[in-house]
C-alpha cells in the first residue's frame, strides 16, 4: 500500500518539476519585471507558456472545425446531386 502514495509522490514531483523548468525559457524576458520577486517572475512565466499553448490548441480547433466544415459542405453538395440525379431519372422514366 504504501508504494502506490509514493508512485503518485514521484509522478507529481516529476510534473511539479516540469512546471519550474518552463520559467528557464522566459525567466530573463521578465527579468525586466517591476517587482523582483522570484515567484512573480516563475508564476508569471508559467502563465506566459501556458497561454501560448492554449493560444496554440484554439488554432489547432479551428484548423480541425474548418476542416470538417468544408468536408460537410462537399457531402451535402454530393448528397444534392445524388437527390437530382435521382429526381431525373424517375421523371425521365415516366
């Protein structure tokens, strides 16, 4: 029983460690920073990522979104001019 809490202990430290790794990246673009708390700085630099992967993710959707529209589009043009075609054919047997 007690490897499971520490298997979770391990896993969250690896996360809680990735987190402070991302301040490296932007930690001397806030240097310039007004208030020179450390914490501001990585809070503010983990804010920073995490914005620029939402940001990132919401092109992604409407990338996929588009994608799918147009796919829907050329079906129901397919579809129509299945309609016609068969609207055609019954008046044209009769």
């Amino acid at each position: 029983m007690e490897t499971i809490p520490k298997c979770h202990f391990q896993i969250r430290k690896k996360q809680f460690d990735g987190m402070f790794d991302i301040p490296r990246l932007y930690l001397s673009a806030c240097s310039n920073s007004v208030q020179l708390v450390p914490l501001h700085l990585i809070i503010m630099s983990i804010l920073f990522h995490h914005y620029k992967e939402l940001k990132e993710c919401i092109s992604e959707v409407e990338r996929i979104e588009d994608k799918v529209n147009d796919n829907s589009k050329e079906k129901r043009v397919v579809d129509e001019k299945e309609e016609q075609e068969k609207t055609q054919e019954r008046e044209g047997s009769h």
